[in-house]
C-alpha cells in the first residue's frame, strides 16, 4: 500500500499573516502553513486549516489562529485545537487570552497532555467594538484597545474593569516600557502614559499611517507607510534613534535584538539596523508553470521571474528584462534553464551565473509545447493554425513545420525520438519527426490528458484512464469513477501505480493492477476554495469561476524515487514515500494468545495490536494503551491495515465514553484519526450508547476535524 507524506512546500504569495522573529529562528507563515526559517533554510512546522490570522511561540509551543480556530503546535504536530476565531492573542505562563470581536476570553493555558485541555477562566465584553490589540500588564492584568479608541485594563483576579485612556484613532499594539505604556495607533499617534497616575506623560506624532509594530526590551520598532512607500523606525526613550526606508510592500514586522524581521503578501525577510543591510530575503511568488531536475524545481512566476529552488532553500533567480508577457512553461536544460512565455518569447538561461545568454521571439499563440531530451529542439503548438513548430534553440529560428491537426493542440510529449499530441478534437498522433511520418488515432471520447512512460500511452478519459501501447493499440483500461476527470496524471516509476488529479481537492494514487485506489492526498487543506470538500457547486451546469477553485495544474512522478511533485493555485508541493520502522502488513501473523504473550514480551506492539483485534482480546489492547511509548503511537496507528481501522475506531470510541484510560485512548483516536480519517463512528456507534453518550462523544471530537 502506498504511503506518501509531504516533504515539502514551496512558501508563496498568500493572505495568511503571522511573523515570530526569536534569537535564532523566525517563524512566518504562507497559506495554510507555517514555516520556521534558520540559516537561509526553510521547514514546515505546522499544517493548518483556513488562512492563519496570528501565530505567538512559548515554551516550545506554537500558537496559532485562524477564522475558526486556536491551535496549539509541538515538535510540527497540531496537538490541541479551540473553537473560536479570535482577532487577537496573548501567551502567559498561567493563560491564553483571546479577543473574539468585543470580548476578551482568558482560558487556562494547557499543563498536561490530555484531550480536554481547556478550560475556560472567564469571558467578558470589554469594549463596544471589536478588540484590535491586547497585552498583559503583570501576570494577572491585561490592557486592551478597541475601535472604539479607548483602551482599558482588565483584572483576572478580581474580574474588575478600569478605563485607562482614549485615543485620537485605533489603537494597534499595546507595550509596557518601564513604568508607561506605550499605545500606538494607526494614524499615526504615539502616547507614553504613565501606569501609576494613568495620564499621557508624552505624545509622538507621525504624519502618516502605522502599519505595525515591535517591541523588544525597551525599544520600540515601527512601520510606517510614507509616500506609498514603507519605512522603519527605532524609538529608544521617546526618541527615533533609527529610520531606514525599504522598497518591500510590508504589513507586520517582529524585532528581536538588531535584527528586523518583517512579511508582506509576497515578501518575507530580516533587516539589521546595526549593519545597516538586509541579511536575508525570500520572495514568495505566485507560481504558473513547473519543471524539476532530480532534487531542483524551476518555477516560472507571474512576476515574469524564474526562481530555482532545492528542498530547503531558494537558489537563484533569472529575469530576462526584454520579456513582458507571462510565462507559460519552464525547461531544464543541460547547465541552462529556458523560459517559453504565452507569446512565443524564449529565453535560456545559465544556471551558474544566472545571465540571460539568448533570447527571441516566435510570434506565436502558444497551446501548448514539449522539448527534446537533449534540449537542443523545442516543439510549440500554434493555436490559431494548429501547425507544430520545431525550433532549432543554437540557431534560434524556426526548421520546421508538423503539419495534420485539425484543431489546437492542447497537450505534446517528446519520448524517444517520438513527438507525441493530442488535440481538441481529440485525435492523438505520433510523430517520426526525424523520418517526417506520423500515426495517428481517433479517440472515441474526450480525452483531457495523456503521458507516454515506459513505452506505455495513459490517455485520461472523463471515467477511466485508457492504455496504449508505442503503435497506438488498445493494452488495457483503468476505471476512474469522479465527479471531475484525472486532467493531470503520471506514473510512478515501477510503473505500478497512476497518479491522477484535476479539479477537485484530492490526488487519488491508483494501483493499475487491482483498479483500486490505494491512497488519496488532500491537495490543499484550506476550506476557503469552493470545491475543498468536491462538492464544487449544487447545479452541475452552473459555471464556476476557477480562481475560486483549488486544483491541479501540473503533476510530476520522480525518475527514480518513490516522490512526487505537484503544482497547485497555492504552490509547488512534494511528497515522498514514508519512512516508518513498522513494515506493512502483509504477512500472516500468528493468531494465538501465546503469539499474542510473545509480541507482547517482545514489544513488538504492532503484531499485538493486529493480533489483539483479530481475536477480540479486549484486555490485551487496553494494556496496549498503557505500554505503547507515546513517542511510537503515531508510528504504530500510521501502519494498521485498513481492515482493522473500523474495529480499533469502535474500541476507542468506547473507551472515551466509558472514561477508560482516558488520556491514551484520546492519544491514540488522535492518530487514528490523522492517519485514516472520521470513519463512520457517529452512525455505527455513538447512538448505540445514548443519548448522553452521543453527545459526549460528539462534543469531544471536534478537535479532531482539523487534523483530517
């Protein structure tokens, strides 16, 4: 069975906010994740559902919220989860303070692992509307500021509620510096008041907008919008020791020490003021078209850039000034990089230095293109007259002209000497390209993509997936029953197992053998695109704009290696073959209670498991729950075969309504969870246990939702 995992993410352009600048980490956000960024090398360390609102780090925790959401992170896996969809958030040793809208909530902050590890403080309405900012004063004071201009202060302890100041505008970040606190507002206004007499001891006037702003130790970092332009500024006792203008567009900023990390929509990157220059920047583009190279990806962006990056870092960046249209594909070459842009516009690229050697222009409306395997030709479909163009890249011109389709081509594979394309009027054809002879075929249906791997054709239908061989004959058919047809496919590179995706949330990966799917990939985890859960609109007619949509737009299986690459609308993302110390299972075990004694005096825990469940030992699997090391759950839940997922769900959900091993059965659904999804639990069991019991069931797993 296949078992893919992600790998890695290409950080790019989103809406997503959240930037933790520490002493040796940032931490910043794209999308749905969040990456921690070291030594120019970026990793994910967290996963999540929806847009990310804010992100705060304590103790080897990460905090993180979006519209619907608090999570909890450690060591990259989402362990607690919060219903609520605060604006604002505040980390204490003894509590997590949230503003929903006008309400300041102040829950417990977690101190063991268990399921139900929140438990509400107090909740009140502070302001008259929503909070914007809130900080602690001490352990047990909070201040806030609202849009209603007024900032007040809370007491946890005593539940009393003080009025502190009002300001000229919103107040967007609330510090303590020595005995004041300092309010900064959007517009501009810097007030300095004194905590003890509560009055404004000093007042700093910008003439312009404040985006955001940091405080480490007593110094206080601004951002400023001035002239369409951002600058940042250090005050030091009320006074601007340092001003500096960047050219980033920039909407937060984290100070730590001399160092200024900031982010914007497509930018991420840290300034040190003391140096006087930007130690580090990375783009984060919105990417168009793919190509990938062993362990490199050549991304085209619609910034008309080419960006080269390997699995931790970006490498370089080419840009050919010349070009002004959008790119429509990226190349590998040998030592070079071609770019091909919609208009017919190419240019290569020297992958060492980075210098635009050759550039020219074939004034054609492209519909699709293919290179050669030794780069030295490159093949671009004509829309408007349906030719095939053969271009000669040493001598930059064109040498030739295929000529047969009756309409445009959308999709061309170059295989051994063969040229392969197929048009809208679904004709697929095989051309000698050397020898000027073409084959050709009349696909019976509307096909809407195809490969050529292994001396094998996959041509993808809109409900099954139809094999050719090198001739064109009919091999065999795969069926492919969805709501959307496979637009994008690939094989792996036993030849064993197809992978298909398209317009829907979900890469299936197919064992051609058995015509089953073996596995399924959530493309993106992110519940704001229509068609997140496939149910892309009520009335099939009815249109749909696709930038609404999440989807496949290029998919690519490695050469050589269980991975695979694809591009999707919210970057490049690759995934390879998991790595566990539990084998899969398809081997028979012995299935006795003296084989069951043995694995169990030999720790071997997951023949236990799997012998436990064969013969109903109850017992055995409660004691299961109590030895197993909490660090080998997950990897020991990961490999149940998927005949014993239901039975194992069913014994924990009664465990959890029984309070049994309270702790390790939550531990344990947890994983189950995560690795093999809800099941069907709510209708099977939970009813059965009544009425209270339903609803404590249900009421106890919604946490886990987040972490399908």
């Amino acid at each position: 069975m296949s078992h893919y995992s992600l790998k890695m993410a290409i950080p790019t352009e989103s809406p997503s906010r959240g930037l933790i600048c520490t002493k040796d980490k940032m931490y910043f956000t794209s999308n749905t994740f969040i990456f921690s960024l070291k030594n120019g090398e970026y990793k994910i360390e967290a996963i999540l559902e929806n847009y990310i609102k804010k992100v705060k780090y304590k103790n080897s925790l990460l905090y993180a919220i979006t519209e619907k959401n608090l999570i909890i992170i450690y060591k990259s896996k989402n362990i607690a989860s919060l219903k609520c969809n605060p604006s604002c958030l505040k980390i204490s040793e003894k509590f997590i303070i949230l503003a929903c809208e006008n309400t300041l909530e102040t829950w417990y902050t977690p101190k063991e692992y268990k399921f139900n590890m929140f438990n509400l403080h107090s909740k009140i309405q502070l302001h008259n509307q929503n909070i914007t900012c809130i900080n602690l004063i001490n352990q047990n004071t909070v201040i806030s500021g609202s849009k209603d201009c007024s900032v007040k202060i809370y007491n946890l302890k005593s539940k009393k509620i003080d009025k502190f100041i009002n300001t000229k505008s919103i107040p967007i970040k609330i510090f303590k510096i020595e005995k004041y606190i300092c309010v900064i507002c959007e517009e501009g206004q810097i007030y300095y008041v004194n905590l003890e007499t509560k009055k404004i001891d000093h007042k700093i006037f910008k003439n312009t907008n404040i985006i955001d702003a940091s405080c480490y130790e007593n110094l206080i970092c601004i951002c400023l919008l001035e002239n369409k332009k951002n600058k940042f500024e250090i005050i030091s006792k009320k006074e601007v020791i340092y001003s500096v203008e960047t050219k980033y567009s920039i909407n937060e900023i984290s100070l730590e020490d001399k160092k200024i990390a900031f982010k914007g929509q497509n930018i991420v990157g840290i300034y040190n003021y003391e140096l006087d220059t930007y130690i580090f920047i990375l783009d984060l583009p919105k990417i168009s078209c793919l190509d990938i190279s062993n362990d490199l990806f050549c991304v085209g962006c619609t910034d008309k850039k080419i960006r080269l990056y390997d699995d931790k870092k970006i490498l370089k960046i080419f840009y050919d000034e010349k070009n002004s249209n959008p790119l429509l594909d990226v190349y590998f070459l040998s030592g070079s990089i071609l770019s091909l842009s919609n208009n017919g516009y190419i240019s290569l690229f020297d992958m060492k230095n980075g210098v635009c050697y050759r550039s020219f222009n074939m004034p054609v409306k492209i519909s699709a293109s293919s290179i050669c395997d030794d780069g030295m030709m490159l093949f671009i479909a004509d829309y408007d007259n349906y030719k095939i163009r053969i271009i000669d890249l040493q001598r930059s011109k064109e040498i030739e002209s295929l000529i047969g389709h009756e309409s445009p081509v959308k999709k061309m594979v170059y295989y051994k000497n063969f040229l392969f394309s197929l048009s809208n009027d679904n004709e697929l054809r095989k051309w000698e390209i050397y020898k000027n002879q073409c084959d050709m075929i009349n696909l019976e249906k509307s096909a809407t993509n195809f490969i050529v791997r292994k001396n094998k054709i996959f041509v993808s239908f809109y409900d099954e997936i139809i094999e050719y061989d090198m001739d064109l004959e009919y091999v065999n058919s795969v069926s492919f029953k969805n709501k959307k047809p496979a637009e994008h496919l690939d094989l792996t590179f036993d030849g064993k197992m197809l992978l298909l995706g398209g317009e829907f949330n979900k890469l299936n990966i197919l064992d051609i053998e058995t015509n089953t799917v073996e596995q399924t990939v959530k493309v993106s985890r992110n519940t704001k695109w229509k068609n997140y859960k496939d149910n892309l609109y009520k009335n099939q007619i009815e249109s749909c704009d696709k930038s609404e949509i999440v989807e496949i737009l290029k998919l690519i299986h490695s050469k050589n290696q269980y991975q695979f690459t694809y591009l999707s609308r919210e970057g490049v993302f690759t995934y390879n073959w998991s790595s566990s110390k539990y084998l899969p299972l398809f081997i028979d075990l012995e299935s006795t209670t003296e084989a069951l004694s043995r694995y169990l005096e030999n720790k071997k825990f997951l023949n236990a498991l799997i012998v436990a469940l064969k013969l109903n030992e109850m017992e055995c699997l409660e004691k299961l729950i109590d030895i197993v090391p909490e660090e080998e759950v997950f990897g020991i839940v990961k490999m149940v075969p998927s005949t014993f997922i239901e039975k194992l769900r069913i014994f924990l959900i009664n465990q959890i309504n029984d309070n049994k091993k309270i702790v390790g059965s939550y531990m344990w659904m947890r994983w189950l969870i995560f690795n093999h999804g809800k099941g069907n639990y709510e209708q099977k069991v939970c009813k059965k246990t009544g009425e209270m019991g339903y609803k404590s069931t249900i009421e106890n797993i919604f946490i886990f939702e987040n972490l399908i």
